[in-house]
C-alpha cells in the first residue's frame, strides 16, 4: 500500500508541474482567446487539487498535524469542483454552445457549491475522512457537492459525445472522455477515491488535454503556417496563370476546395447591385448565370457586409433565400468570403461540405480570406486583359482593314507592326515574307525620314506628333508621327495619300490664276471705254452718277482679283525668304496710311519696343500684312478713333498688335474672319470690301510660321495679334527694304 501511496504522491507532483508548464505556454501563446481562458481555469483548478491531495495524504501518511490534512481535503473539494466546471466551459467553447442552459448550468454548480460550502461552516460541520493503519486516506464530499459533480460531469460528457464533429482532435475526445469517465467512476467509488484513481485519470486527462491544446494553439500553427503560405503561393500562381476569365473563375473554384480539401464551391461575380453565379465546381453548371440581390442567400449577405461568414449547418442554420435551388437539401458547413479588389468587393467565394461532410473552423474561415485577395486580383486582371484584347483586336482589325499605310518602329528603327497597306508601299515582291523585327532601313532610303529632328521632337512634345511630306513610288504623302507608349518605346507613322489632293489644288490654283488673268484683260479694257465715255458726258449730270457707280464697281472687282492673285502668289510659296528689318517694315505701313488717319480726324500711333528684330520672310508680303490690318482698322474705326500699333519682342518671337476702337466683330463672326470671302451680317452693307484680306493675312503669317488671332468685343474695338519667330538680332545681309 506504501508503493501506492508513494505513486499517487509523484502523480500529484507531476500533475503540479505539467499544470503549471502549460498553463505558462497556453497564456504566453494567446491569453485572450476563449478557449485558453477555460483551458487556464481548468489547469489552474487542476492545480489547486493536486496541490491538495499532496498536502492531505503526504501529512495523513506521516500522521502530523490534522489541520494540514484538513486544508488539503478542502483544497481537493476546491480543485475538484473547479476542475469540472471549467472543463464543461472549456467543452462549450470548443464545441460553439453557448446557450441559456450552458451559463445558467455553471453559473448554478458554482452558486450551489458556495452555498452549501457556507452552509457547512455556519453548522461546524467538518470534512468527512479518516486515515488507515497503513497511512491510506479516505475521504468523502458532501453530498450536494456529489450531485452537482455528477450533474456537471455527466453535462460534459454529453456535450463531447454530441459534437464530435466539432471538437475534431482526437487528443482532445480522447482527453475529455477519460476525466469524465474516471470522475463519474470515482464520485461512485469510495474506495478508487481513496486510492487515489481521481487524480491518477486527472492527470491523465489533463495531459492528453494540454497535449491537444499546445498542438492546435502552437505546435499545429507553426507547422502549418509555412504550408499555408506556400499553398497560398501555388494557388495564386495556378490563378493568375489563366489570363481568360473564364478559366480563371473556373480555376479559382477548383483550387479553393482543394485547399480546403472540401467537396464543392462557387463563385458569384457582382454586376451592380446583383450577384451572378459565373463558376462552380463539383456542382451542377445547370445553375450557372443564377442570380441574387445583396439582400439575398449568403453570398448577399457576405458582399453587403464586407466579411467572412460560416455556418455549421446550412440547413439548419440559414433561413433566407438559397443560394442555389439545391442549396437547403445539399448543403452541410458553408464558408463565404468576400474577394475584395481594392475597396471594391468583385465578386464572393463559397465553398461547401456535403450533408455528411465535416464542420468549417475558423482556421478555414482565415485560409480562405489568405485565398481571397489573391483570386479578387486575378479575376479583376483577367477581365481587364479580356477588355484590353478586345480592344486590340477591333484596332488591328481597323488598322489592317484601313488603305492607309500605318507603322510602328521601335527607337533602333526595328518594325513593330505594319498594315499590309505599308507592307505593300514598302516591298514589291509579293513573296517578300514577314518584315516585322526587320530595320525599316532596309526598305527605305534614310532622306525619307524626318530631317530635322529637333523640329520633330518639339512638335511631338507640343502638338503630340509631328507632320512633313513624303515623296514615295510616285505619290505624295502626308506623314504624322506620334510616340509609341509612355515613356516613349519608338514611334507611330501614319501616311495619307494626298497626291489626288495635290493635284486637284494645282488644278484650281492653275484655274482661279488664268480666270483672274484672264479678268484683268477685259477688266482694264471697261474700265478705258469708261474713262473715254466719262469725257463724253461731261456735264451731264445723271450721266456722270451712273459712271460714278460704274467705276466702283469696277474698283470693287479690281481689288477682288488682285487680292485672289495675291493669295495664290503666296500659295505659291514664291519669291524665296530674304532678312527683313520689321521695325522698317512697320514704318513704312504707318507712312502710307497716315494722311488718311489725319483726314478722318483718328489718332495712328506706332510703339516698337524692337530696335533690331529681323524675321526671315518675304517683306513685301509682310508689309501687306501690316498695312491689310492698319487698313481695315481705319475703315472700321469712326472718326476721332484711335489706332494703335504695338511691337514688342517675348523669347524668340515678335508679337504685333494692331488695336482700335472701332465697332467690333460680333462674337458669333470671330471665328470666321480669316475664312475667304467671309464678311459678317452688319458690316458688309455699311463698310465696302471684299472679305480676301483677312484670308490673304492669314495665308501670309502661315506661311512665315507665324500665327495671328483676336480679341474683339463689339461695340469697343478689335485688337489682332501677329506673331514671328525672330531670325537675327543684327543683319548680317538684307536685300529688302531698299
């Protein structure tokens, strides 16, 4: 009997030790998960009872003080009664009951042991033991303390026997059934009790219970962390090697239940305020295109509120709108996830067990959600890649359908691409193969590529592209450039055929210039008879009024067909461009209409902020430019008006300002000032002309890439601006002015 007395001795002391080692690693683990809290209660009570039966039979074998072997007794009944209620907890928890019944039943044992332990103190009622000759203690609780651990026990062991889906760890079964087995055995058993069988099945217990939590709370998340991670890994590889959606939904799907290793999944894609069922596995792909509001099924629900969700009974457990028809019938553990894409929730993942399937946990529900991000990416790419395809292919439809020739060069001139109506313009062997990756040079000469290249960048940078003309197998074309991509991967040309264009301008420039030559023949000849019949009449009053108007109308058509031979001469692009001083070309427009300004009584002001500005330019066609707009702001300026002529230089340009405070252009007529022949409503029968100087201005500027525009406001005057890119600051040859 010493042997077992001596046994029961190193249990306890063991039992002291193992508490207190796993006690430790549950609380350093995680201190505030609920499961470590009971599993803290359960191994402190163990504590306190092995603490106890050391004292009471330790002190009961070698007959020493009464007292000591009174206050252990007391700490078994502690111990105990802790013990039970803890683990019943400790079972509520990991099974996820936490009904009225499980709190009212703990709180109620714990009540009624305080209550009649208080009971017995009040009464003197002393603990019931006695010591055998051979040192053996034997001991007995009261017997309401006995009901409430049957009660609690016996609770316990229903719960476990109940929800054995739900604990999972065979350890943990194993751990719980033999305490309450063992304890229901020894509350019957005086005698086991009193060879200490409570605490040898305890200790027992307890460490098949604290090997089955610091193997789910430490030893399991560390191995299985890595393995997370690197399936995670895989999967997402697996994912985004599918670039069709299609694929990629359908591989999202399979590849969720097989990490979960789970029967079945689905996919609901979100459209606006509607979830659509796009892909399944191991479901009928019958339901596929299934539809639901966010205020409908599970996937509703998880897309509306932003987060994970899982039941343990779909059945049971849901009592909304099925996710799919077959939902309630087929349905075990669910768990949904949201696959968020920035902020944005694209889509839901649901994954499902089978009726008889096993029970989700949260170590699933945090898997999944490891999952979802990676699969809302994939799925957000895939879609925006099919976008994007769809969108090159209509543009390399377009670009091969087109007739005009379209080609992309990389920055070392290598093809990139070629429409076969560049391929065509470049080679005349009908055999000549693919010319892509191929040096542009080796099918055109260098001088076909822009010359100034400096020009082309500034263009490209400013206008984004540059345009000059190409003369190739006999036909013109207009070439735009562009940049290839930011940053800048090559270049983007596009030719138009404009040699039909061409042709038909010389045409017209050949036909307006013999019309008007052909004008000024009969013109000068009407206007001689005129002359000599005026002579005739002389002194015949109605005659002369009649000659009068016969004569400005004669003038009129004079001024119409030297200003179209002005506008063709300048189309021409004839006489070349010389050095011209602005500052005396200013000068001399002032001069010329400076006795008119002094007739009609208006002030004509020069201000030339440029002493030595010279433009290159063909001068006698600047001084037209100057003196149209000096012109035209006296004939639309009263009398007592001013005219103000401003020169001023800004970088590397001139800017000319021609202002007056004349009537001004209506708002709605700006923009056609410079069209030919345009004259605005109001003005054209009251100020005589012809509507080609403005046009006749502007063809002049362009030409000197120049530019001129207007501010106007009517009622208050007209300013038009002119601008030239200055040539030099000093001359060094100048052949106009004289």
């Amino acid at each position: 009997m010493l042997t077992l007395i001596t046994v029961t001795l190193i249990t306890n002391g063991l039992m002291l030790t193992l508490a207190l080692a796993a006690l430790f690693l549950i609380l350093w683990q995680n201190a505030r998960r609920e499961i470590n809290i009971y599993f803290s209660l359960f191994m402190i009570a163990m504590l306190v009872w092995s603490a106890g039966s050391l004292l009471s039979r330790a002190t009961a074998l070698v007959a020493v003080d009464e007292d000591l072997t009174v206050l252990g007794l007391n700490l078994i009944e502690i111990g105990f009664g802790g013990a039970c209620i803890a683990l019943f907890l400790l079972v509520a928890a990991l099974t996820e009951i936490r009904s009225f019944f499980t709190w009212s039943l703990a709180i109620g044992s714990v009540a009624m042991l305080v209550l009649n332990k208080t009971t017995l103190s009040l009464f003197d009622i002393s603990f019931q033991y006695e010591i055998s000759v051979t040192g053996l203690l034997n001991y007995s609780f009261p017997l309401v303390d006995t009901l409430v651990y049957l009660v609690v026990v016996t609770a316990t062991l229903i719960s476990v026997w109940q929800n054995l889906p739900k604990i999972k760890e065979t350890s943990m079964i194993l751990g719980l059934l033999v305490f309450c087995l063992g304890q229901l055995v020894v509350l019957i058993s005086p005698r086991l009790r009193a060879l200490g069988s409570a605490e040898h099945t305890a200790t027992i217990a307890a460490l098949t219970i604290s090997y089955a939590i610091v193997r789910s709370q430490v030893m399991e998340p560390l191995i299985g962390r890595a393995k997370e991670l690197e399936a995670v890994q895989k999967i997402g590889l697996a994912i985004t090697s599918s670039l069709n959606p299609r694929e990629a939904l359908q591989t999202i799907a399979a590849q969720a239940a097989g990490l979960l290793k789970i029967d079945g999944s689905l996919i609901f894609l979100r459209r606006d305020n509607e979830l659509i069922l796009e892909a399944v596995y191991n479901i009928p792909e019958k339901f596929l295109g299934t539809r639901l509001t966010l205020q409908e099924g599970v996937a509703g629900k998880v897309a509306r509120e932003r987060q994970g969700f899982m039941l343990h009974d779909y059945r049971r457990e849901w009592h909304g709108v099925p996710d799919i028809p077959i939902a309630l019938k087929t349905f075990g553990s669910v768990l949904s996830v949201p696959l968020m894409f920035r902020d944005d929730v694209v889509g839901v993942l649901i994954t499902i067990e089978g009726v008889e399937g096993r029970l989700f946990t949260n170590d699933d529900l945090h898997l999944l959600q490891l999952l979802g991000p990676q699969a809302a990416v994939a799925i957000t790419n895939s879609f925006l890649f099919e976008k994007e395809r769809a969108v090159a292919d209509q543009l390399e439809t377009v670009l091969i359908s087109t007739e005009n020739p379209v080609i992309s060069v990389s920055h070392d001139l290598k093809i990139i691409f070629a429409n076969p109506a560049a391929t065509d313009l470049m080679t005349d062997d009908p055999f000549h193969g693919s010319i892509i990756g191929k040096s542009l040079l080796d099918y055109i000469k260098s001088d076909l590529l822009p010359q100034d290249m400096r020009g082309l960048l500034r263009d490209v940078r400013k206008l984004r592209s540059h345009v000059y003309e190409v003369h190739l197998k006999e036909h013109d074309y207009l070439c735009h450039i562009a940049r290839l991509g930011k940053p800048n991967r090559g270049w983007v040309a596009v030719l138009n055929d404009v040699t039909q264009l061409k042709e038909i301008d010389r045409l017209k420039s050949q036909m307006v210039r013999m019309t008007s030559h052909d004008l000024k023949n009969p013109l000068f000849a009407t206007m001689t008879y005129i002359q000599l019949l005026e002579e005739d009449v002389e002194g015949v009053e109605s005659a002369q009024r009649n000659i009068a108007s016969i004569w400005k109308q004669l003038d009129r058509m004079e001024r119409i067909v030297n200003g179209i031979l002005d506008l063709e001469k300048v189309a021409s692009g004839a006489p070349p461009f010389e050095l011209c001083d602005l500052t005396l070309l200013l000068n001399n427009a002032i001069r010329s209409y400076e006795d008119i300004a002094v007739r009609r009584n208006q002030i004509l002001q020069l201000k030339a902020d440029i002493p030595s500005a010279y433009v290159l330019g063909d001068g006698p066609q600047l001084e037209q430019v100057f003196t149209n707009l000096i012109d035209n702001a006296i004939k639309f300026t009263p009398e007592g008006g001013t005219i103000r002529v401003v020169a001023e230089s800004q970088e590397n340009n001139v800017i000319i300002s021609i202002e007056d405070t004349g009537m001004g252009i209506p708002i709605e007529a700006q923009s056609q000032v410079f069209d030919r022949y345009f004259r605005a409503n109001g003005i054209k029968d009251k100020i005589p002309g012809t509507g080609v100087g403005l046009s006749l201005v502007k063809a002049i500027v362009d030409r000197h890439r120049g530019r001129i525009w207007l501010r106007s406001e009517e009622g208050k005057g007209s300013t038009f601006y002119v601008t030239l890119p200055i040539a030099l600051a000093e001359p060094v040859h100048t052949k106009y002015p004289m």
